[in-house]
C-alpha cells in the first residue's frame, strides 16, 4: 500500500489493556486551567517510569463545564486500577488543589458499559481539617475545601472505564527536520480527535524500545532495528535512505477511538508525502503475543 | 387511564389520616378495594367512600381534589408516583417520602416534609410551622429531596434538617434552619428571629440582610464558586430560584455556639 509516494508496511501496532478516567478542570480563566491540567499531565509520558499516561484532551468552553467556567478535560491511563487511583489522587492533590482558582469535576459518568466510581476530591477534603463542607447537587457530591484563594471546588468521585494503551505508529523520513515536520502535522490533526491523547512530548517519542536489553537491570532498550545510526552493524529494518524515525503513541478511551485518531495522524504524514521525505509508516509490535488489540495498518486505512 | 381522583364529599368536622392512600399502596387495587380501606379519623374508623367520592383508575397519579386542611399525613412514605392536592393540606404531608413527586395548590399545615428522604414537594402556597423539621423525639429532619414553596413558611424551618433543598419564596418566621444538620435552605422573602439558632452545619441562603444573633459571625463578602453549581441544579426547578445567577455574596458562620460550621450566605 502506497499513500501519497510514502509505504504503509503490512504490519500492526500492539497495544493493551489499562485502565483510563477523564477530569474537567475549570478556572477563573483558560490560562489558570491550562496551568492545573499542565501540571496535572505532567511527567505522564510513559507507564514505565511515571505510573500514568496522560494528556491534555481538549478545551472546553464556559457551556461545556459544570460550573459555567472555562476548562480542559484530560484523560489519564494506567495498567492497574489501583495505580490510576493513586496517582489521580496524588496529582489532584499536589497539582489542582495547589493551583490558583482551579476546580476538578468526573469526566466519565456514562455512555459506557462499566464504569467503576473512583476518587476525585474525597480524600482531598480533609486538607480542609475540618472546615470544609459537601455540597449534594442531582445525585452528585461536591467538596467545598476553604483554601487561601476562597474555596477548592470538586466533584467527589469520577469514572474509570476499561480502556486502551499503546496505540501508535512510526514515521520513517529522510531527514531528521521532515520527520518530525510530519510527525508535528500529525499531532496536530489527531489533537482534534475525542478521547485520545498523545503522552509523549509533544505527542511524538524518539526512544521507541524494544523489550529486553543486554543488560541484566533494564527490561527495555533502545528499539536498535529502528536506529538510523546503526543502519551498519546491526538486524536493520531500514532502508539506506532513512535518516530519521519518530513514533507516536495513542491511549483511547476506546479502541474505535485509537483506529480514528491513527487514520487522521497517518493520514496527515502521508499529505506531506514521498516529495517531503517522508518514506515509510511502520507500527511497533512484539509479534502479538503481549497485546490483545492490533491495529493494522492497512486495515485503518483502507 | 385518567387520574386517580379522591373529592371530598363534604367539609370535614375531625381531622382524618389519609396515609393509606398512595400510589405505592394503592397500586393494583380495583375502585372497589380502595372504597373499602379504613382511613382513621379521631375516634372513628371510616371508609374512603364514606369520605370521598372516586373516580379515575391511575393509582400513579392520584388527586386530592377541593381538599381541606384537616387531611393529614398525605403522601406518608410515599415511594413513587405523583400526588396532587387542589384546595389545601393538613398537617405531616410528605411526611417520611421517599420518592416520587406531591404538588399542592393550597396551604399546608405543621410538619410538611418531615423526615422527607427523597422527592419533590411543591407547595404552591404556604405551610405552617416545623417544615422539614424532626418530629419530636426524632434526631434528623428532612434527609433528602427537594421541597419547593411559593408562599410562606413558618416557624422552625428545617429544624435538624440533615439533607436536602429547601426553596421559599416567601417569608419564614423565626428560628428558621434551627440546629440543621446539613443541606441547604433558600429563602427569597424574609426570615424572622433567630435564624441558624444551634445551627451545626447546612447553608441558609438569603437574598435580604438579616437579624443575626450573637453568635453567628461574619466572614465578609465572597465569591464562591460552588454557587453555580447550585444554581445550575435549581435551573430546572419550577421556581423563582432558577432565575438565580450571580454568586456574589455576604458570608456568616455559625452557630458558634454549637460547632459553627454552618453559613448564612445572603446575595449582594
């Protein structure tokens, strides 16, 4: 399959299971929401080290938002429950409690088939020692948390689904400028896509790795069959005119979400084209004996 | 199906106790079954039909109609369904509800929605004394729900309330939101003296400056944010209150003299 003068490998991208919960973040106005979902999302790139994937969903005007303010929706992603839990409680704490005007409300609460309650602003309320005070508007719970900037207002309890992670396609480019040209036109037409994120920075990861490493400590090295250096002296999957490979990783709510946004990101590379560099689009795969969802390539976009 | 409809025959000389007749208990009942029910008035036991005429045949949706304040306990325990009351109710109405909704184009008298757990009561006239309070020897008043009245109320409004919305329109009179627990009261007319007396926690919300006693204290002029969301919740409320936006207002704590967490929050 040839797309616009650039390969489409018959090939599919792996990805699992984990465990995702959307919030609403309002502020006085969008740079204060900005600034709480920012630091909120932050350190979120991969699971590996972070415990969570996350990323900025979308902006939200006044009418979209419980409370009439301007916000954000994030979505966060996790390999356990329990994990999620801890570090939505963690971050609510440290990065929304702490900001200036923010309030956090349940981004999930209905359209799926299961959605478990877990804890938004529960535990936070007792930073309140005492003075703070629930409120109990249509069947929900809000937390009133008196706080040197007036109140800390959130929603007692969000909902996490059954979600996907790991979603992703790689960019394979003559130069190391026109792939990541390509992989920035990519981002910025799946950024319109609901319910996906991008956790890396700026939605794009160089260290694509492979599993295993020659040394005994690390569980995952540099993916060598995608380093354009090694082109030379190692098992190569590239060609001699490959400079450059960045990849992009996907987590959905859903798994229709993750086909949509690798069609629009994929498709977005390809309008660049063969004459911009842009050679190749490969997924990464561990032979799909890891990951329950495979995302072929030439199936998304048929 | 037309309405289930109960009309008083003639004005009533004793008080009667029309608890059995909700849509719960008089779901599938023929007309025959619900004429037969003994209601308990006074010292006497009568029949339903020797009090009112039937007619209709949805139990779901039952009519009181020119009824009079000396109809107690309508819609006690109440568990789904909607009861309409034209001409007035007596004391105890919505008494212990749990769901469903009560729509009274009348005055009602003492203790409407006590001990109310869900719901809607609306109440288009005035009530008397205790609304959504705790019955005597009770602990806690209305524990949930939403109770909407258009006229006044009066004295002891939401005494021990726990849970729940109150909206009055009116005026209330004195010791209004008495020893509340929780919940939330709004008043868009007067209140009297006293209000938040052993208030412990709950929000009273006022549009108009009031007397405060002693131990309620100000804790200045605020713009709180959880305002909105309250108001958003009232927007679809058949009630002036849905008209509410501006979330500017005047904040007093108290009862200090029973834990103190409860706030008066008057609009500016």
């Amino acid at each position: 399959m040839i797309i616009n003068g650039v390969t489409i490998d018959d090939t599919f991208a792996e990805a699992f299971g984990m465990r995702g919960t959307r919030v609403i973040i309002t502020a006085q106005n969008l740079r204060w929401a900005y600034n709480a979902a920012r630091a909120m999302t932050g350190f979120a790139t991969s699971v590996i080290a972070c415990g969570v994937e996350a990323g900025i969903e979308r902006e939200l005007s006044p009418e979209e938002t419980p409370d009439g303010r301007p916000g954000v929706s994030i979505l966060m992603f996790a390999m356990s429950s329990a994990v999620l839990i801890k570090q939505l409680e963690t971050r609510m704490g440290q990065c929304v409690l702490t900001c200036p005007t923010a309030a956090a409300f349940s981004g999930i609460d209905e359209g799926y088939a299961e959605i478990t309650k877990i804890n938004l602003g529960k535990n936070l309320r007792f930073f309140g020692d005492g003075f703070q005070t629930s409120k109990l508007f249509n069947g929900k719970r809000y937390w009133r948390v008196p706080v040197m900037d007036g109140e800390f207002l959130t929603e007692e309890s969000t909902g996490m689904i059954r979600s996907v992670g790991g979603g992703n396609f790689l960019i394979l480019a003559e130069s190391q400028p026109q792939a990541l040209a390509a992989c920035e036109a990519a981002i910025d037409a799946m950024s319109k896509v609901p319910n996906v994120i991008m956790p890396f920075p700026g939605g794009v990861v160089r260290s694509g790795s492979k599993v295993g490493s020659k040394y005994k400590a690390l569980i995952a090295s540099t993916n060598d069959a995608f380093c354009p250096t090694l082109k030379g002296i190692t098992k190569t999957e590239l060609s001699p005119e490959i400079e450059s490979v960045m990849e992009i990783v996907i987590d959905g709510l859903t798994d229709p979400d993750i086909r949509v946004a690798m069609r629009v990101g994929i498709a977005a590379a390809c309008e660049l084209g063969a004459k911009n560099g842009i050679k190749r689009i490969s997924a990464g795969n561990y032979g799909g004996k890891l990951g329950p969802y495979h995302f072929k390539l030439r199936e998304i976009m048929a | 199906m037309s309405a289930l409809t109960f009309t008083l025959k003639a004005p009533l000389q004793q008080r009667v106790d029309v608890s059995p007749l909700t849509p719960d208990q008089l779901a599938d009942k023929s007309v025959a079954e619900i004429a037969a029910i003994t209601l308990v008035s006074g010292r006497q036991q009568l029949r339903v039909d020797q009090v009112f005429d039937i007619s209709g045949d949805d139990a779901n949706d039952i009519i009181f109609a020119q009824a009079s304040r000396k109809l107690d306990y309508i819609g006690q325990k109440m568990n789904g369904g909607r009861i309409t009351i034209n001409g007035g109710a007596g004391s105890y109405l919505g008494l212990q509800m749990r769901k469903g909704e009560i729509v009274l184009n009348g005055d009602a008298d003492a203790f409407a929605a006590s001990g109310m757990a869900g719901g809607t009561l609306h109440i288009n006239g005035s009530v008397g004394d205790f609304l959504a309070a705790a019955l005597p020897g009770d602990r806690k008043g209305m524990k949930g729900g939403v109770v909407i009245i258009t006229g006044n109320a009066g004295e002891r409004a939401g005494d021990q309330m726990r849970r729940g919305i109150i909206l009055i329109e009116g005026n209330v009179g004195a010791y209004c939101a008495s020893r509340m627990l929780a919940g939330t009261i709004g008043v868009l007319g007067t209140v009297g003296d006293y209000l938040g007396y052993g208030m412990r926690r709950g929000t009273l919300l006022l549009t108009q400056e009031p007397k405060l006693h002693a131990t309620l204290q100000d804790c200045g002029t605020h713009t709180l944010p959880f305002l909105s969301l309250m108001f958003k919740s009232f927007a679809n409320f058949p009630s002036k209150f849905a008209s509410l936006k501006q979330n500017r207002v005047q904040r007093y704590a108290g009862d200090i003299a029973n834990d103190g967490k409860g706030e008066i929050l008057v609009l500016k």
